[in-house]
C-alpha cells in the first residue's frame, strides 16, 4: 500500500467514526481544533494526519489507535 492509499484508508476511517459519533466536521474540529475545512481536506485524503494528530481524532472519536491503523500494510 503506497502513501496515498494509506492517508486515503485513514481518511475514511476518521470520515466512519464521526458519523458513527454523530457529530458534523464542525464538531469534530472544535474537538480535535481544526476548522471544518481542515476536517474535510483530511476526510477526503487531501491532506494527511500527522501520528500526533492521529492520536487526537482517536480521543474525540473515542477509538484506539489501532481502529485507524488496522488494515493497512
């Protein structure tokens, strides 16, 4: 799996848990303090997430890091 298929595999992962948390890209970005256009570049593998930051979506979304992790080799 290259770079991008990776950041696009996070990026539907983080897109699942926010509508399984039910909040709107705004929400989660005041959690994670980002703006929605942000939240959105990132869901739509855009933009990629630093570990960092992976670590904050994981706290707001409330799942382990390893949910945004699995499936990827």
């Amino acid at each position: 799996m290259n770079n991008k298929d990776v950041r696009i595999s996070i990026a539907r992962k983080i897109k699942d848990a926010r509508k399984e948390a039910n909040l709107n890209q705004s929400q989660l970005g005041s959690r994670v303090f980002m703006d929605k256009t942000t939240i959105c570049c990132i869901e739509t593998g855009k933009s990629g997430v630093s570990s960092d930051r992976l670590f904050d979506f994981a706290k707001a979304l409330n799942k382990p890091i390893i949910y945004f992790l699995s499936d990827i080799s």
